[in-house]
C-alpha cells in the first residue's frame, strides 16, 4: 500500500485535524512514513495565522518540487487553513500540487488521495524521469474548499500511539468574533458546535483505550454550542460539557483551550472551582492592555475587566495558572499603548505568555488600518516584553522547587530520551528520573529545580497513584 507523510503547521486544532487525515489513510492500509523521500503521498497541514506560517509551508512545497520531477508518481497536497485562503492559485503556482482541501473538508481527504494516486500511478507507470513536457500530462489537481454543512462532527477519530495518555478532543469549528487582526473567521468559517452527547462518547472511547487526560478543543471554546443549545439552570452549554465530561469514570484530567474572556462568565468559574477533573490551568489570551488597541481589534472588553477575571478566576481555585497571548506591535499602538500592555502583564504575572509580532494578513480590517507599526519598533516591544513575561514564568517555576507536585507521566522526555516527562495539573513541564512503568500514572513529583519553562524533579514512587 501507498505510504503517506503529513507535516502540520499551527495549532492544536491543526494537529487533530492532521490526526483524523491520518486516521483515515492507515484505516484504508496506508502506511505513515517520517520521512517525506519515503513517502507516496506528502500532505501539508497548514496555517495562516501569521505570515510566517504561510511561507514556511509554501517554502517546503516549493523545495518538493525537485521530488516532484524524480518521483513523478508521488501526490502532493495542501490542506487546512492556508489551503482555504489561497485556494486554486496554490495550484497555479506550483504546479507539481495536486491537492488542495480547506478546513471543512479533511474527511474527504483519503477518498481524493486514492483517485490521485491510483490516476498518477496509471500515467507515470511508463515514465522513469518526466520531460517537462511529459509532466504536463501529470498536472491535474483537486480542489475543494466548499462549506460542508456538518463539517464539525467529523473530526471524531483517533490515532493513538503506544501507552498515549493525553489527547485533543475537537468540540467545535469556526468562530464567529471578528477581531480585526485574526484571518480564523474566513479559514474556519462561522462556529459550529458538536452535540454534547458525541464529544462524551468520544472521550469515553478513548479513556477506553487508556487515555487520562482530554483537552477540548475551539477556536473560541468557552462560547461552544451558543448558537445550537439552550443553557439550563444559568449553565452555558459549556459548562454543561465540562460537566458530562467531568462524570467519565477513568478519566482524570480535564483542560481546555482557547477561550475568549468575554465568554468567561460566572458559571464558568463556578465550574472551575467545583469540578475536580478539570486542571489548575486557564489560558486567557490578553492581546493588549491597552483599552484603545483592544477596541481598534474588537476585542469587546477592557484591560480592567480582564484583571478583574483573572482576580476572579485566581479566587476561585488556589494555585490555578494563568497564561496568554498578547501582540505587540498592532496598527496605531503607540509607546503609551505598549506601556500599558507591559504594565499589565507585570500586573498580572502570568504563568507563561506566548508574545506575537503583529503580522498583517490580507482581507483583515486591520491590515488595511494605517498606522502600521515598522517592523524594528514591533521587535523592540516583542524582545522587551518577552523579557517581562520570562521573568515571570521563570519566578513561577522557582516557586515550587521543594514542594511536590502531582505529575501525569505522558512518557519520555523528548529533549532526554532516558528521562521521563510529564505535566502538572497547572501545565507545567516536569522531567524527571523513573522507570517507563510509570508512564500512563499520576506520580508525585518533588520539584529540585526550575528552568526557564521545565521543572525537574525525583518521583517519590510511593505516592504515585494508578488511574
Ligand atoms: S476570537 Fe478572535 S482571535 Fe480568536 S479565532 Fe475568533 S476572531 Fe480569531
């Protein structure tokens, strides 16, 4: 059978999504290669987030298409979110592209790779090395970047490696916000929920198979089901899906990602300090601290109330940690502006912050906003508050050298293959020293010492709990 290769650029909704391509493919006998010059079928699961995602995918597509010329039968495709944007023209110009599926569509991947590679297989089968002339004849493509109604529920299966006890569970697609910088509303289209009953059905398979830990996934998680479920009792329907899910006997970790602080309302904090599967962690992207940026990106709330959330969310679970998204460097921010974003993330004091560079995107309102900040400026604030938010998680860390804490064992340490690693409830790394027995356990871990985001630490095996 043909073998298939798939790199994902992006997110973790992106890397599911590549997981449930991949799921179909084995489960018609294909087999998953590593390595690109092994593979029949090469697949790209892109992202268009910001620019450099886009050139990077374009970038390898472009160096494969040596590949191309000395393997004239190999089918090559984009998929996802850069797929949807550019659509054909990805196709027009590199022309050894095949196949282009956008974000609605990954379920109808496998059906057009077997008609691309059985019609290549039959035109190259009598040519070693293509003439540029010949490749003409091998130039035919798919694309589909249509709507599918529906779409949402069909990124259900999984592929699991050997004693895998984390996985992603896609709740929902789309979202329906509009900020003004983001291209995801145009990518992945307008939000579309899947029905509570199904996403417990698929975490209850997989804690079937041994996972402990889910984290449910949306471009805007905690406004799930808003358009398609009634809230009950003044629960959100979210937070009736973190309900169910908490029920599942054998699962033992609950996390989500991203939300939107303006969908963090009472219930939902109420749920984080009742519900006991779900982990210490919140990730609450900020974007700016400064009241004029955040209207300028339709953002909807105000440095203010994004204080007094995490004073709430801080109140409701001891020890919970908090981290974020923040750009700098967005069209009419001034030095006051950036100010009042680094006065508020020393405020703050997250856990960790991932810091972006504003990167325009085409077809946003804010790429066509004058003002534009010059790329230098964006660097200094980027390179500044880095800085900040280092010093920050570095202090996180210290903070727990000598305590114990509880450390689900996902397996070995990539950085230390003969070291095993985990995380905290809180998301934090810890690498430390045991037997692959432990993998699939909750162990407690003493914290020795910290580095920069990793913890490092000796179990105390007498502690450890089996799940
Ligand atoms: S909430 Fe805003 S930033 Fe997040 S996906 Fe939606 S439009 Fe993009």
């Amino acid at each position: 059978m043909p073998k298939f290769f798939i790199k994902t650029y992006g997110c973790q909704m992106n890397e599911r999504d590549s997981e449930q391509v991949a799921h179909s493919l084995i489960a018609r006998g294909y087999e998953r290669v590593v390595h690109e010059t092994e593979a029949d079928v090469v697949l790209l699961n892109t992202c268009s987030v910001r620019d450099m995602a886009d050139q990077k995918a374009l970038g390898k597509m472009g160096m494969l298409g040596r590949m191309a010329k000395e393997r004239a039968h190999v089918v090559f495709g984009f998929l996802g979110c850069m797929a949807q944007a550019r659509g054909a023209s990805l196709v027009k110009n590199l022309p050894h592209v095949n196949l282009v599926v956008g974000t609605q569509k990954f379920h109808r991947v496998a059906d057009y790779v077997e008609e691309l590679v059985a019609k290549k297989k039959r035109i190259s089968e009598n040519v070693q090395r293509p003439t540029d002339d010949r490749m003409d004849d091998l130039r035919f493509s798919i694309v589909d970047i249509a709507e599918e109604p529906g779409s949402q529920s069909t990124i259900r299966d999984h592929h699991l490696a050997p004693r895998q006890v984390t996985a992603f569970v896609s709740i929902m697609q789309g979202c329906n916000m509009h900020c003004t910088f983001c291209i995801v509303p145009q990518t992945r289209g307008a939000e579309r929920s899947r029905s509570i009953d199904e996403i417990v059905s698929e975490v209850r398979d997989l804690v079937a198979n041994e996972v402990k830990e889910v984290t449910l996934l949306g471009q805007i998680v905690n406004l799930y089901g808003r358009h398609e479920f009634p809230k009950e009792a003044g629960k959100s329907p979210f937070v009736q899906l973190l309900e169910a899910v908490n029920e599942i006997d054998g699962l033992e970790r609950l996390r989500f990602t991203s939300p939107h602080p303006i969908g963090f309302r009472d219930d939902l904090v109420d749920a984080i300090s009742r519900l006991p599967k779900l982990t210490e962690h919140v990730h609450l992207p900020l974007q700016s601290g400064s009241n004029k940026i955040l209207k300028a990106m339709h953002r909807a709330y105000t440095a203010e109330k994004y204080l007094d959330l995490v004073r709430h969310i801080r109140s409701a679970r001891d020890g919970i940690a908090i981290t974020t998204d923040i750009i700098v460097g967005f069209p009419g921010e001034t030095e006051d502006d950036y100010k009042q974003t680094r006065d508020l993330v020393e405020e703050i004091q997250f856990d960790n912050a991932f810091v972006f560079r504003y990167s325009p995107r085409s077809h946003t309102p804010a790429a066509a906003m004058p003002d534009q900040i010059d790329e230098h400026i964006k660097e200094e604030r980027n390179q500044d508050l880095l800085q900040v938010v280092n010093e920050s998680t570095r202090r996180s860390g210290e903070h727990l050298v000598g305590r114990t804490v509880e450390v689900l064992c996902e397996g070995p340490s990539k950085t230390n293959p003969a070291r095993l690693m985990g995380r905290t409830r809180t998301n934090k790394i810890v690498v430390f020293e045991g037997d692959n027995d432990l993998i699939g356990k909750v162990v407690n871990v003493k914290v020795q010492h910290a580095n920069g985001f990793s913890l490092y630490g000796a179990p105390l095996l007498k502690e450890t709990t089996t799940f």
